[in-house]
C-alpha cells in the first residue's frame, strides 16, 4: 500500500495561518519520520491565491538541501504550465496538475474552462516526459462540486478519458469536498477500471461528511493501493466553499494496519508530527489524534502474552 502525505500542500493551503518556511520544514521533517512512500511538499501557484504556499521555492530549497530528500518521493502541485516551468528548477521526481469535472469549479480554482485545463494538461504531460517527472493528474469534484452539486458517473467518465490519453502515471480522483458515499465510489472505479489500470489510480479524499474511511475500504476491496491524507485531517480548498479536511493521514493509516493492509503503525513518529502541527499553532482535528493524544493504544495486538 503507497501513502501520499499532503499536509504541506492541501493541508496548508486553506489554513487561517500562513506558517514560516522553518515551520513547514519541522513539518517536513516529521512528515518523512512516519515513512510514507511520498511527500507532497508544495504548490506552485500565485502568491496572490494561495499566499499559504508563496514561500514554494524556498521550501523546495530547504528540503531538497537536506537528506530527507531521498528518503521517498517527493511530490509539488502545478495549477498551469507556468507553474511546472517553477517546478523544473527543483529535483521533484513527481509534478501533480489538476482538471476538475465540474466547469464551475475548474473556473473558480484555477480561472480557466475545464476545457483549457484539459489542453494545459496534454502539454505539461509531454514536458513531464520530456523532463523525465513522473505526472499524477487529480481529477477533482469526482463525487460532488460545490457549485454544481452532484456530479454524474458519466461526466467523470467523459473527462478521466481524456485525462487517460494523455497517459499520466498517476490518475487521483478527488473528492474535493469530501462527500462521496462508498457506493460512489465503487460506481466511479468501475467506470474508470474500464480503460485505465487500478494500479495507477490513487484516491484523494477528504473528510467533510466522515465517509472517506468508508470510501477507502472500498477502493481497497477494488484494488486502489494508492491513498492520499493529511496530518491531523488538515486542509481544504479555498475555491471550495464547506471542504472541510483531508482524510487525516494517521487515521487511514491506522486502518490500513488494522485491515492488514499496512505493517507499520508509526507511533511514535505520528505522535510528534501531531504534536509538531499542534506548535505551529493549527489543531490537529481528527478523532484520532485526540485519542493517542490522550495515550490511546488499542493496536489489536494480543497482550494476554
Ligand atoms: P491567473 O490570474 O488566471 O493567471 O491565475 P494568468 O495566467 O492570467 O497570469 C496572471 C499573472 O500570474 C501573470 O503575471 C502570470 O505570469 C502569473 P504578470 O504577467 O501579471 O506579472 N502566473 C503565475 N505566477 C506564479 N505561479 C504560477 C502562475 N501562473 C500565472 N503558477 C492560476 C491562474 C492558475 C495561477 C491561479 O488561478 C492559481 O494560482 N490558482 C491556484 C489554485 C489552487 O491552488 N487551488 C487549490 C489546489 S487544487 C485542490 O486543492 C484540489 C486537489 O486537492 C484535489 C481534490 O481535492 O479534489 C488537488
Ligand atoms: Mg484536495
């Protein structure tokens, strides 16, 4: 099972607090502690809107100057081509770009039609090729849009088509507001299992309704191996209206480890990356976190010796 941690960029994104470079390394460097297959460090997008993530390259300086570097994946957003143009300076072996099914929202994130994005995307996926960065596209309001309400299994299909011609490496459907339902979600990957690989489909959910472990179980049960979280269940997105968190990234790992999925519960490493989010200010918001802060142990393990 491959965990994508994305505290550092859907996390922070949409938080009231703008942390400093030196706190978003400390993150970083916890983040890496837990042993997650990739890190999603930042975003290149305009200062002016998302100013959470202006600092993009002096965090990608910082991490890429330390070793931690190597210890996975390391992973930055692109809004647009401008974006991937930032991104090439640094050592990323992934770029992740972004489309949503829903026009409305596609406007409102990144000021253009779905349809300009989709092109924006068939040319930033040649330039991965041709840099050698490995590319994952979001396709985003996968389940529901906050403008357009819910969103059809056959629109999804329409655009994850077009987003599988131009043969990323990675497809992450997102339910951007955090609302599907787990037959949802088996609807939408049996749509997509029809012309693309499981093995390259990873899910993005967030938490807003409480159903994205419940969305998780079934993708596994599907064959998705690939699962994005955020510490403490951080983040939103700002063109979002009522997104609230991401899936908290300790939660889904501790049922991968309870489902068996997963062999490592990193304890110890995710309480200090709670505790080091708790510092920079922002409150750790999932139900886990409160329990092992309060010394929760319950690991299924037999003690009876
Ligand atoms: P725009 O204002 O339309 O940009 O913004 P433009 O192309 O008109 O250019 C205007 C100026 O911005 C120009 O500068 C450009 O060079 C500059 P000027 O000539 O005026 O000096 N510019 C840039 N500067 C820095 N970095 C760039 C960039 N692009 C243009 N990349 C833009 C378009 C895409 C930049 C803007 O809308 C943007 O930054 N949006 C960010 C949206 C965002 O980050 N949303 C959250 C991420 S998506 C998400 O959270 C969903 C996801 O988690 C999955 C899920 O949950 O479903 C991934
Ligand atoms: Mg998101």
């Amino acid at each position: 099972m491959h965990l994508t941690d994305v505290t550092l960029r859907d996390g922070l994104q949409f938080e009231k607090l703008t942390l400093t470079t030196e706190q978003k390394f400390a993150l970083f460097e916890k983040i890496a502690a837990c042993g997650f297959e990739r890190i999603e460090v930042t975003s290149f997008v305009h200062p002016k809107w998302v100013p959470q993530l202006a600092d993009a390259e002096a965090l990608s300086t910082r991490v890429f100057a330390s070793p931690l570097a190597k210890s996975c994946e390391l992973m930055a957003f692109v809004p647009n081509e401008k974006g991937l143009d930032r991104l090439v300076k640094f050592n990323f072996a992934w770029a992740s770009a972004f489309v949503a099914v829903s026009n409305s929202f596609n406007e409102k994130n990144v000021n253009s039609t779905r349809e300009a994005s989709l092109d924006g995307l068939g040319r930033t996926a040649q330039r991965c090729q041709r840099e050698g960065r490995k590319l994952r596209i979001y396709i985003s309001t996968v389940f529901g849009c906050p403008y357009e309400g819910l969103i059809s299994a056959d629109d999804v299909e329409k655009v994850a088509k077009v987003v599988a011609s131009f043969q990323p490496d990675e497809i992450a459907l997102g339910d951007t507001i955090g609302v599907a339902t787990p037959a949802q979600v088996r609807e939408v990957l049996g749509r997509l299992a029809k012309f693309w690989p499981v093995h390259k489909t990873a899910l993005h959910l967030h938490n807003t309704y409480g159903m994205a472990l419940a969305g998780a179980d079934v993708g596994y049960g599907l064959g998705v191996r690939a699962y994005d979280g955020a510490l403490g269940g951080t983040g939103g997105c700002p063109y979002a209206k009522g997104a609230s968190g991401n899936l908290a990234i300790e939660e889904l790992n501790y049922l991968a480890h309870r489902q068996g999925w997963r062999k490592k519960f990193p304890t110890t490493e995710l309480k200090q990356a709670l505790t080091a989010l708790k510092a920079t200010g922002i409150e750790p918001r999932s139900q886990l976190a409160a329990i092992l802060a309060k010394g929760g142990d319950w690991f299924g393990e037999n003690k009876s010796g």
